[in-house]
C-alpha cells in the first residue's frame, strides 16, 4: 500500500475544482473597484421615459435603475430640473443624439454590451454639454453687457459734444457776432467759421441716437443710425471747418496778444461756459475719430450672428473714408498756407508768384550744393549749404538769409527737371545731379546736391521723381486741352 507524504497532501488538495460552465445571458464586466470579473445581469432594452426630458434615453425597468444609481450616484446633470435650467441647457438636454451624426435608430441597432454603458456615456455627454453652454451663455451675456456699455458710451458723449457746441454758441458768438463792441461781427464770424452748420448735423444724429436707446435691448442696432449720418451732408460740412481751423486759431491767438479787451472778455466769459474759446473751436476736428474708435469697440462686441454686425462693418467702413478724406483735405489746405507763408519771405521767385490755384508744398531741407562744371571743362564749385524748397510742380533752390528770409537761386518746373544718380565725390558724400534747361540758357544746366545720409538721399530722388512724373503728365494734359494754333 502507497503512503502518501504530508507535503503531497497538501498539494493534492490544493487543486482547484473545474469552472463551472458560463450562462450565456450573463455578461462579465470588469470594475474599477477590484480587478476580478463579476457577472452582472444583461440590460434590457431602452425607451423614451415620458417623465424626463423629451427625448432622453432611460431603461424602462425601475430595478436597474436603482441598481444603476447604487453603483454610479446621481450626477449634477441628473440632479438638474426641468424648472432649474435656463433655455439654452434645456434644449441640450432634450438632445436625442448621443454622437455627433448619429439618430436614435442608429443607437437602437447597436450591441446589447454597448447599450449598457448608455446611461454613464449619456451622463457624461450631458455634463460636457451643459459645461459648453454656460460658457457660452456667460460669453453671450458678458458681450451683450459690454455691448449695452459701448452704445451707453456712444450716446453720452454725443450729447456731451452737442452740448459743449451750443454753450459756445451761447456764450461767445452771439455776443460776438451780435454786436456787443468788442470785436468787429466780421471779425467774429471767422472765429467759429460754420460751427452752427456742424452742430445742426450733429443734433439730428443725437435725436436718432436717443430714439435707439430708449428702447434698448438685445437685438438693438445701430449701425442704421450711423450709416444715414454719413449720408448727409457731414463730409462737406466738417471739411469746411477743418480746411479754416487753422486760419481761426491763429486769428484768435493773434487777438488773444494784442487786444486785452478781447482777452479781458475771454477771461470773464470762461468761468460761465467752463471752457475757453480755444477748446470749443478745436473739438469738431477731434469728434470723427473718435467715432472710428467707437464703432470698433461696439463691432468687437457684437456677435457675427447678429443683425447689427453687417451694418456696424459698413459704417466703420464709412467712417473711415471720411477721416481719410478730412485727412487730406487738411493736408492740402496745411500746403497751401505754407505756400503763402514762403511767398511773403522768398525773394526772387518765379515771376508768376509762388501762390497758384494747383501748387501745394511738399518738402523743404538743407543740403550740400556743388555746381557742376560745363562740358569744356574747368574747375567745380564750391560746396555750400542751399535750402531745397520742394512743390507740387515746382523746384527751387534758395540760400537763407537773416531774419528767416530766402533768396531764391534756381526756381524749375518740375516738367522740365531731370533727376540722376552720380557717385559719391571727396566732397559730396550720397550726391544726386539735378539737370534741365532755362528758356534764355543756351546750355543744359546741372546741380549735384547731397545730403547728410543714404536714407535722406533715396527720400529725396523718390520724392522728386514721384512729382516730376505727375507734373509731366499734367503739362501733356494742359497742351492737349489748348486749341489748336490756327493755319497760317
């Protein structure tokens, strides 16, 4: 008879006893909790639960759901009511689709084990969801709050600018211009050039402003106001304050030194009106911008979806015509008073006069002058510093005297100037050669200048062959307009 060892006993019972057969209704899922296998009961079909919100998925059976809720516990989003969530999150929650592109036939038809996890992935949906829509709902709400800040602003500072016009009209010119002895009434209507024009405009704007904002709310525009604003007749009537401002100011300045009864009245008129004449003549040429800045800011925060959007875009778009063409017309009525102002200190000028109807000034510089010898040969000249006055058809080169006088040495029409590039000499470091030909010279007459560096020489030679070009083909234009000579 065999003896068995106490060891081989052990072992023998030690052995495990065979694994029952699996009931194929019973699915294994593994936990999070412990890492063996258990069984748990196979999910029985889903349905519409008419007491939760339309189209949420939910099982019919009342056990699993309580089994379902022991082992995963009611979620915020489950926790949430009909009548505890705003609009927005409640058209998530009624959301029928689990996937993007997906239907509820197409989730009908998918495996029992995927339709199991159905209630944990539905869950977790709905909280990203949820999270979407606040961030959007306070993105909407706090662009809807700067929005309403930004058109509070727009109002208030219209009606700011309006009524510091009207107390300038009130308070200093019609005393002025009414005949009250200080200052002769024609004197006085160039102080304030058209400002009761510019202030006609800008009360109808403020008028159609006020009617927006008393009934003010979300889907308010005002971009309509805006565009028919530019539509009138505001370009003509700002150009003709801005092209004069500067004549005014210097009149007022001019008054301000030399007559104390002026400056006397000024003085006692401010603490009534708040501010000094100065302030109120200069506040038309800084309103346009600042409409620029205003309907950038109401843009950024009015959504792309929105029905002002497409208005605010075309009159920013106006907006900034407008300013580029006050831009310029101050440019030029800028030129044209340096123009005369050159014309009262230049001696020697063109016979015509330096002030014409076309002429504008350009540039003005000090360079270093060498007058080119003539083909014959001979010595060069000697360098000396020479003002170059540039214009819109006109070049002249002239020496400064005292007293801020110029003596004009060469005045050319642009028309007949030629400019070249030459190398650099012992005394001319970045030279440029001015060549052309005067009615009663028998030769062509030739200037090299240069400046104190590169980049002021590349900025002249463009400058001047840009006007050269224009001047050129006005002159073509100007001949082909005259008649033709009769026949002789």
């Amino acid at each position: 008879m065999q003896s068995w060892l106490p060891s081989q006993r052990l072992q023998q019972q030690r052995v495990p006893p065979p694994r029952p057969k699996r009931d194929p209704a019973i699915l294994p899922v593994r936990t999070s909790s412990t890492p063996a296998m258990r069984p748990i009961p196979a999910p029985r079909r889903l349905s519409l639960s008419p007491k939760g919100p339309a189209g949420v998925l939910r099982h019919s059976d009342s056990d699993l759901q309580m089994q379902s809720q022991a082992r995963h516990p009611a979620s915020p989003t489950e926790r949430l009511r009909d009548e505890e969530v705003p609009p927005q999150l409640a058209r998530c929650l009624s959301e029928r689709r689990l996937d993007e592109g997906q239907t509820e036939e197409q989730l009908r038809q998918r495996p029992q084990w995927t339709q199991s996890l159905l209630p944990q992935r539905l869950g977790l949906q709905q909280m990203h969801k949820l999270r979407c829509y606040k961030k959007a709902a306070s993105s909407d709400e706090s662009n809807e709050t700067s929005r309403t800040k930004v058109a509070n602003e727009i109002y208030t500072t219209e009606r700011v600018y309006v009524e510091s016009l009207a107390s300038c009209i009130k308070y200093y010119r019609e005393p002025l211009c009414g005949g009250s002895g200080v200052i002769p009434a024609e004197t006085a209507r160039k102080l304030f050039i058209n400002m009761d024009e510019v202030l006609a405009l800008n009360d109808t704007f403020l008028r159609a402003l006020a009617r927006v904002m008393q009934a003010w709310a979300p889907r308010s525009q005002l971009g309509g106001v805006f565009t028919e604003f530019f539509k009138t007749g505001l370009e003509s009537a700002y150009v003709t304050y801005i092209t004069s401002l500067g004549d005014a100011l210097h009149l007022y300045y001019t008054l301000t030194a030399e007559n104390s009864t002026f400056r006397d009245w000024c003085e006692k008129t401010k603490v009534e009106a708040v501010h000094d004449l100065s302030s109120f003549v200069i506040m038309p040429v800084q309103r346009p911008a600042q409409y620029l800045l205003l309907l950038k800011t109401l843009l950024k925060f009015t959504r792309s979806s929105h029905a002002d959007s497409l208005l605010l875009e075309r009159a920013l778009e106006q907006c900034g015509v407008l300013l580029d063409r006050l831009n310029e017309a101050k440019r030029v009525s800028e030129s044209r008073c340096k123009v005369a102002e050159l014309e009262r200190h230049i001696v020697g000028g063109p016979p015509e006069g330096l002030v014409t109807a076309s002429r504008l000034f350009v540039k003005e510089g000090t360079l270093l002058e060498q007058q080119v010898p003539s083909r014959d040969g001979g010595p060069r000249g000697r360098c000396k510093y020479r003002v170059l006055l540039l214009f819109s058809d006109l070049l002249a080169v002239a020496v400064q005297q005292r007293r801020g006088t110029y003596r004009a040495k060469h005045c050319v029409l642009l028309h007949k100037l030629t400019v070249i590039d030459v190398p650099p000499t012992q005394e001319l470091a970045f030279p440029f050669r001015l060549m052309w030909v005067e009615p009663n010279h028998p030769k062509e007459l030739e200037v090299d200048l240069s400046p104190s560096t590169e980049a002021e020489k590349q900025a002249w030679v463009e400058e001047i062959r840009k006007h050269c070009r224009a001047a050129k083909q006005q002159h073509v234009l100007h001949r082909q307009s005259l008649p033709p000579p009769p026949n002789v």
